[in-house]
C-alpha cells in the first residue's frame, strides 16, 4: 500500500489561496490573516506584534521554548516617480529583478484597489542593436494606459503605492510547484504543516512550540529580529528557501551542488548551531529522509542569523527547500521535498528534551 502523502485536499487549496494572495514585504496582514486561520486549529493561542509577524503557540505556559519559523513577505516595487506622460518608475521592495519585468503584468496595489499596468519596453525593430540596453531600475517604466499624471493620479496611483506580480500557483508535470512567492511562503505553509501533523498524531511536545512566520525578511530579517525578541525562544528551527544549482549559467564550485527532488538542504554555517545541526542529520538519517547539505559563508542570509545572534545566543540551524528561478515569477519547488522538510521539521522536534541547551560544555 502506497503512503498517504502529507499533503492532502485540504493543504493544497489553503496553499494555493495562500500563495495567489499577495503579501509584499511591509503589507503582509492579508497573507497572516489567511495564515493564521488555516492554523487555529492546530495552536493553543497566538501571538502577534506591531509590523505584523504572527506566531502560534502550541504549550504556551512552557519555560522552554522552540521556534520553527519561515517568512511571509514577497519581493515588490513601489511607485517612486511619475512622469508628465503617464509613464511609472519604480524602486525595490526587497530583491526584485529588474532583468525580468519587461512585458510582465503587474498590480499596484490602491486605496481605490488593484490599477492594472505592464512593464512596457521598446519594440526589438526599434533598438539599436550596437548599443543595445538591458532592462535596469532607472529605465524600466510601468504604463496603466493613461495619457498623463494627472490621469495617473487620478486612479488613486500615487508614489509608495506597491506593485506586485498577479502570476498565480500552477503544477507542472505533476509535481512541480510554481508560482511567484515561493520565497517564502512555502517556509509559511511547511511550519503550519508540522502543527497540523502533531495535532492529528495526537503528540504531546514537553516544550512550548512557537510556530512563526515573520515579516520584513526580504529587506533584512527584519521581522525575525524583532519577534525574537518578544519570544526569547531557546531553540529556532528556520525554513527558508535556497537554489536549485541545476539550471544554467549557475557555478557548482561556488554555489554548490543541490537539485530539487533530493531532499531538504541542510545549512552548515557559523549562526548554525553545531549540535543541533547534528541532531537534525541524525535525525534524517534514523527516519530515511533524504537531505543535502550547503556550505554558506559568514552569514546564512535567511532569518536564522537574526534568531541565531539574538537574546545572548539561541542554538539554531537552517533547513532549506531547493528552488529554481529564485525571485522571478516561476520559482519552482519539488512536491517531494516540500513533504521531506516537513516531515524533517516533524521528527526533529520529536527529538528535542525538554531544557536542552545543545552546549558543547555541559
């Protein structure tokens, strides 16, 4: 008899409302709110701040505390310019391509609600192909069809309205996940998962669990910096995304040799906790899941480095879900393992005492 997939009905039309919902970084309440009402069921209570980070918490009386965390936010534009003709330039919100945005569709986001535009660019016939330019911050220009300003102005576009990427979840082949937003709202739905399976397999945990999915990651850990706080966790799980090396003109001797399909991507990193990080391939290894592992300098880049170097220290460590296409509109993730690193999540926690300190020198 086949295993009965983690990722059931239910699961996937919330995943799929999760991710066509657009939540950009600084505007994530939408998002949180769909978040948090797919996981009510599976938390004792929840926990939010002011910029939006919204936590639930399995055991809250516990003095022990594990984070397991992903982000919410979604790379974005804002409006910083309109010209007399009508025509809008942009600045990032987060880590936007500038590379890919010609010809796309786009939504700025109103008080008015959605003013539909497209990233114009000229006509190949047109171009001097001596000199020809690439598609850069300063002249790539959003056109809502308006014939000036005013007219602009007039829908309720103004500058700091945010833009975002309409392009919606889809599956290819069957089990590859693409959508925008990938990054990383799939680290969202694989820590409601987790909650979701120790509330059915009926586990107790001797610990409080503090399910977290924090804001601002995308313009510097921002929202993990700030819970982290608020929490004051022991122990921080983080799940965030990382690159696919496969695809062309990407340098395995620098970026390393990861493939979607393999298995969740262990980080080994100095915010990585040495032992924890250890508990996790051990883990892996007793349960047959299949992992990767990552070499990253300095710094992981991802929310663990705020949790890591916070409150005197917290014991953390990085598990990563291999991504191709990384900030462009068709990320995509294997279905197997987005199952393989909640499941990773799951077993791990399964194996943590209550009170461990995960020191080298106890």
């Amino acid at each position: 008899m086949a295993k009965k997939s983690i990722l059931d009905k239910k699961s996937l039309t919330f995943l799929e409302s999760y991710l066509n919902n657009a939540a950009p970084t600084g505007y994530e309440w939408t998002g949180q709110k769909l978040w948090m009402e797919y996981l009510k069921p599976y938390v004792d209570e929840f926990i939010t701040d002011t910029y939006g980070t919204a936590v639930g918490v399995i055991n809250p009386k516990a003095k022990y505390k594990v984070v397991i965390e992903g982000h919410a936010d979604e790379i974005s534009w804002y409006v910083n310019y309109i010209s007399d003709n009508g025509l809008i330039y942009v600045i990032r919100n987060g880590g936007s391509d500038h590379q890919i945005a010609p010809s796309k569709i786009v939504n700025i986001h109103t008080k008015k609600g959605i003013v539909k535009g497209v990233f114009g660019w000229p006509a190949i016939h047109t171009r001097d192909k001596s000199k020809e330019q690439a598609p850069k911050p300063d002249n790539i220009t959003i056109d809502v069809g308006a014939k000036d300003k005013e007219e602009v102005e007039k829908m309720g576009v103004h500058v700091g309205c945010v833009i975002t990427y309409p392009d919606e979840f889809h599956v290819l082949n069957g089990d590859k996940f693409v959508c925008r937003a990938l990054d990383n709202r799939m680290g969202g739905f694989m820590i409601a998962q987790v909650a979701r399976l120790l509330k059915e397999n009926k586990k107790t945990l001797p610990f409080g669990l503090y399910v977290t999915n924090s804001v601002q990651e995308e313009i510097g850990l921002r929202g993990a910096e700030m819970i982290t706080h608020t929490i004051q966790p022991h122990v921080a799980i983080v799940t965030d995304v990382t690159h696919d090396t496969t695809t062309p003109m990407i340098e395995k001797k620098t970026q390393g040799d990861l493939i979607i399909g393999k298995g969740p991507v262990v980080a080994y990193a100095p915010a990585v906790q040495q032992k924890l990080r250890d508990l996790i391939t051990e883990t892996a290894e007793d349960k047959k899941i299949p992992f990767q592992r990552s070499a990253l300098s300095r710094a992981t880049g991802t929310d663990t480095d705020a949790f890591a170097y916070s409150n005197g220290g917290v014991a953390s460590a990085l598990i990563s879900l291999p991504l191709r296409y990384m900030h462009t509109t068709v990320e995509m993730v294997h279905r197997d393992d987005v199952e393989n690193v909640i499941k990773l999540i799951y077993e791990t926690l399964l194996n943590i005492k209550d009170g461990e300190s995960f020191s080298y020198f106890e």
